[in-house]
C-alpha cells in the first residue's frame, strides 16, 4: 500500500510533485538570478555550491515559486 504525503499552504491542498518542474514550465528565475536562455541556466547550474535550485516558473499564465529543488550534478 502506498501513500501521499499532503500539505496545506494558503489554504491550498498540494503534494511534493507541485514543488517539482513539469513539463512546460517555463523557467523565469534560478537562485535569484533572471534565465533567458540555455546558456543562463548552465551558468546557474555550473556555480551552484548545494545542489538545491529555488526556481520561479511560469505555470499555466502564473509565476510559481520551486524552493530548494534537489540536483545531483
């Protein structure tokens, strides 16, 4: 048997996979920095000292933020 685990923020009922990309998201914002392309990402991913990005997507026409998603690079 498995389970959910369930969390409540603003009132709203999410899982741990809302806190993960997806598929379309665009990505606006990693570690605090604007990403316009590819190359801005590597940069990101290439200076990371803790292998946890917070990112800021655009979802669905709104800006969601990701904390602390976890890389093994």
């Amino acid at each position: 048997m498995s389970s959910a685990l369930l969390y409540v923020v603003n009132g709203k009922v999410v899982t741990k996979y809302d806190y993960l990309l997806k598929v379309g998201d665009k990505i606006v914002n990693a570690n605090g920095r604007s990403v316009f392309t590819v190359y801005d990402l590597s940069y990101i991913f290439g200076s990371d000292e803790d292998g946890y990005i917070d990112f800021v997507v655009e979802r669905e026409g709104k800006e969601v933020a990701l904390d602390g998603v976890k890389f093994d690079l």
